[in-house]
C-alpha cells in the first residue's frame, strides 16, 4: 500500500446529529496536498454526492483513477459489558468486551451507493462507472481484524499500561469537573477475555460501588477505541488524526512502549529478582555444572513463559509479590546445577534476557498487532502522528 507515513486515513464528513450534511473540501484539500494517498473513512459513502457537486463527475471519476484517494467503509466496534437477553452477566468489578461488526458487508456497500444513481446532474451510465470505480476504491480490513483488536486489547488490560490510570483519571475529570485524586488498580484475568479490578477508586473517590465500576468501564473502552483506532491505521497502513484524549492516551502508549524497548529495563527488573528472592547462582567449575538439556525443557513450560511475561509487569510489584510470585520457580531453577568445582558465573543475571525466546525485549513486545504497528511503522517517527493530531481538528465523535 505504500509507506505510511504517506497516507492519511480520516473523516471528512460535515455532520448535523447522525445526518451527514456535506464535507469539509479545505481539509481533503490540505491531505492531497500533504500526502501521497488520502484514504476516507467513510459513512455509509454519504460524502459521495457531495463531492460530485464540489468537483464534478469528471474531477470525483478523475480523482479516484488516480490513486490519490481510497475508501474505507467499515461498520465496526468495541463492545463493553457484553450482555445476555440485555442482562448483564459480570458482578461489579469484573469487566468483558467483545467486537461487532456488520452482517453482511456486500449488501451494506450495494445499499450505501444507491443513492448515487439520483444524483442530478449525471447520467445513468455515469452513475454506474461511478459506484463501479468506489467499489474498486474499497480497502478492507483482513478477516481476522475483530479478533487481533481484542487480543491486543488483552494485552494492553494485563500489562498494567499507564494509559489505564490515565483513561480512567480523564473519564473522572469528563464527569466531575475535577482532577482524580491519587488511586491504584490492578486488572486480574480471571478468563479469558474477563477481567477483575483489584483497586481503592471506590474509597479515593468517595464514590458508590456502580458509580466506580461505570468509571472504569468508560476508561478501559477508551483503551479498547485506541487500539481499535490503531488497527485501523494497521490495516489501511496510513496515519490517522487522534482526538484530544486519545492524544493522551496514546502519548502514554509510546512512551511505555519506548521504555519496554529498552533492554536495560527487563536486565533490571531481572537482577531486582534475584536479589529479592535469593534465585540460586550458577556455577560452573567450583563443584558444579549447568544441566543445558533440562535449561532447554524448562524454557518451554508455561510457569517459564509466564514468568517472562511478570518480568515485563514489576515495576509496581511490592517486594513480597515478587517473593510470592518467584516461589514457584525457584524449584526448577534450581534443578539445572549439579555440584562440581570452579567460578561463579551468574548465568541468569547476566544473560537471562536473551536466554528467553524470542530473543530480545523487542520481540516479545511485537506480540501484540498495534504495538507492533507502533513501534516498527510509528515510534521511529511518533512526531508525525502528534503534527497531524495538531494540524487537523479532530473530526472524531467521542464514542
């Protein structure tokens, strides 16, 4: 499609309510000039006429021909306390989210350009190569685009991002015209795609038990709507403006993101566990040597890949957490030394990091589809984003 950096995604529509009531032609302007490839985000293609009267058949067909301009047409959302028979299913305090989509896309396109064919001014044939050309202009998310939100949507739930507290913190002051005082929250998975708040909001708040929840609620959505914005952009491969919050929380983003790929970080948070927990030293020589055949078994447990996963998750992590946490596979650990004689060699404080695949922080970071955009397509260069999200007014509802 093009380098990203290249191409802007992002509405144009002018809107009274839910009616769409033209379009702002000095903004598609500014992003054809600015950039390679301008992909609207369209609703329901009501834009369409509008253009037609702006720029002619001829300037609309000549437009679209040029590859200057892409369509993107999707009905898609987060969905928060998913419900059944309009019930809900979770206590307080527990959350889960899921993703909809539209039924049946070709219909919804077929029905959405119909509209085209009573526009004054242009024949009948013209109308047809008009909705032929849009229909080729069409870029589609891939198949798997609901279920690769959700998964990074989990990711970003169980690492204990900033952008959490923050999210909530900014639905507080949205609500109460006042700062949120100082509070801590801990999100647990109790299954998949369901999670726990372990937090002190209700007490640091004064709030009621419903209020709170419905707090968190609306920050952790807020989350979900950046990721989803992200794959957006992932899945057209172009930029997109950000609106004010969404700033924010994706400031936060980058800036934890960039701490997790520094390697010194993890090393860090490693050596802090084994000066806690009192992990076993390796010794090579000395009376002792390293069994590598039960060190290769041991990596690929699951204790092993959650633990990797923790070691990511410390830095608020009490000394006594950590002391629990590294109980269970202290015993493992241990079980790689048999005794001989020679020096010390701290094995795991010294190379632990790349002795866990994938190897490097960086990869193991990249699991997650957005974080991945982000740091191989948009940390190098994050300034672009912000220049846009400032240039451009945001033209994005609040959800």
């Amino acid at each position: 499609m093009g380098n990203v950096r290249q191409r802007l995604v992002g509405d144009i529509a002018i809107r009274s309510g839910a009616d769409v009531t033209g379009f702002d032609l000095n903004a598609l302007l500014r992003r054809l000039v600015l950039f390679d490839t301008v992909v609207l985000k369209s609703a329901r293609l009501k834009e369409i006429p509008f253009l037609v009267r702006a720029l002619g058949y001829a300037g609309v067909m000549e437009l679209l021909c040029s590859g200057a301009l892409e369509i993107y047409c999707e009905v898609t959302s987060i969905i928060q306390n998913v419900k059944r028979n309009n019930q809900r299913v979770l206590p307080i305090g527990e959350y889960n989210f899921g993703f909809v989509e539209i039924a049946d896309h070709k219909q919804y396109i077929h029905d959405s350009l119909q509209p085209i064919s009573a526009l004054e001014g242009i024949t009948s044939k013209q109308a047809q190569r008009l909705k032929r050309k849009i229909a080729l202009r069409l870029i589609r998310p891939p198949s798997d685009f609901g279920k690769k939100i959700l998964d990074q949507f989990d990711r970003d739930l169980r690492s204990g991002s900033p952008a959490i507290q923050r999210a909530i913190s900014l639905r507080f002051l949205q609500e109460h015209g006042t700062p949120a005082p100082e509070f801590s929250i801990r999100l647990h998975e109790v299954e998949q795609r369901k999670f726990r708040a372990e937090t002190n909001l209700f007490q640091r708040a004064s709030l009621s038990s419903e209020a709170a929840n419905d707090l968190i609620e609306s920050g952790l959505a807020a989350i979900g709507n950046l990721d989803h914005r992200l794959a957006e952009m992932d899945a057209v491969s172009a930029l997109s403006g950000f609106s004010e919050d969404e700033i924010v929380l994706f400031e936060d983003k980058l800036a934890f993101l960039a701490q997790a790929c520094n390697p010194s970080v993890p090393e860090a948070q490693f050596r802090r566990i084994l000066r806690i927990s009192g992990f076993p030293e390796f010794r090579v020589g000395d009376g002792q040597k390293i069994n590598v055949g039960r060190l290769l078994e041991i990596r690929q447990t699951r204790e092993c890949a959650e633990f990797r996963h923790w070691v990511t998750t410390i830095d608020s992590a009490s000394d006594e957490e950590i002391t629990e946490r590294v109980a269970g596979i202290r015993s493992q650990l241990s079980s790689f030394v048999h005794s001989s004689k020679g020096k010390t060699v701290r094995l795991l404080a010294s190379a632990g990091i790349g002795l866990i695949p994938p190897v490097g922080p960086l990869a193991g970071l990249a699991a997650g589809f957005a974080d991945s955009f982000v740091v191989d397509k948009l940390l190098p260069e994050s300034g672009a984003v912000s220049f846009i999200s400032q240039l451009y007014p945001s033209v994005f509802e609040r959800l």
